[in-house]
C-alpha cells in the first residue's frame, strides 16, 4: 500500500510539473520569438538552438518565478524545471522557424 501511494504522489508531481513547464513555455514564448526571430533566420539548426536558449534564459527565468509565485516549487527542482522548459521554448521557436521558411522554400 505504502509503495502504491509512492507511485501516485510520484505521479502527481510529473504532472504537476510538466504542467508548469508547459506554462512557463507558453508564456515565454512571444518574448522569445521577438528577441531571436530576426537573427535565427539565417542561422543553422544548431546554432540557431544554442542562441535561443542564450536569449531564453532570462525570459523563462522570469516567468519561472512569477509561475511559482503561484504554486510553489522546491527551489532545488526549479533549476530543472527551467531546463526543461527551455527544451519546450527551443522546440517551439525553431518549429516557428521552419512554417516560416516553408513557403520560401516551396516558392524557389
């Protein structure tokens, strides 16, 4: 019994996590897009990448504290949950990126 409820409190903090992440990506998102898009247009996937998370970092780090302003974290977990959702933000803008270029692309 002690180990099921283990699993499901396990479970509820993946959730409530991933929920976090997702939130603080979102939000992060438009302030991203407006510092990067000019640049990454002309750069590579990896450097591309590598910029976006150095433009990111103080966006996401921002709402990161505004989002657990509202439902606390431990502060040892935060660092991570940043990480992550620079992961989703990163993801996000370069496939932006690529919808953009795709009519370019189709038209030469």
């Amino acid at each position: 019994m002690r180990k099921l409820m283990q699993w499901v409190e396990a479970r509820n903090d993946r959730q409530r996590w991933a929920k976090l992440i997702e939130r603080v990506a979102e939000r992060s998102q438009n302030a991203v897009w407006r510092r990067v898009y000019p640049s990454i247009s002309q750069m590579g996937f990896h450097e591309a990448c590598g910029y976006i998370r150095a433009r990111s970092a103080v966006v996401i780090q921002s709402e990161m504290r505004l989002v657990t302003a509202e439902t606390p974290i431990d502060p040892t977990q935060q660092s991570r949950l940043c990480e992550l959702a620079s992961h989703r933000v990163i993801r996000n803008a370069m496939t932006e990126l690529m919808q953009q270029q795709s009519p370019m692309r189709r038209a030469a």
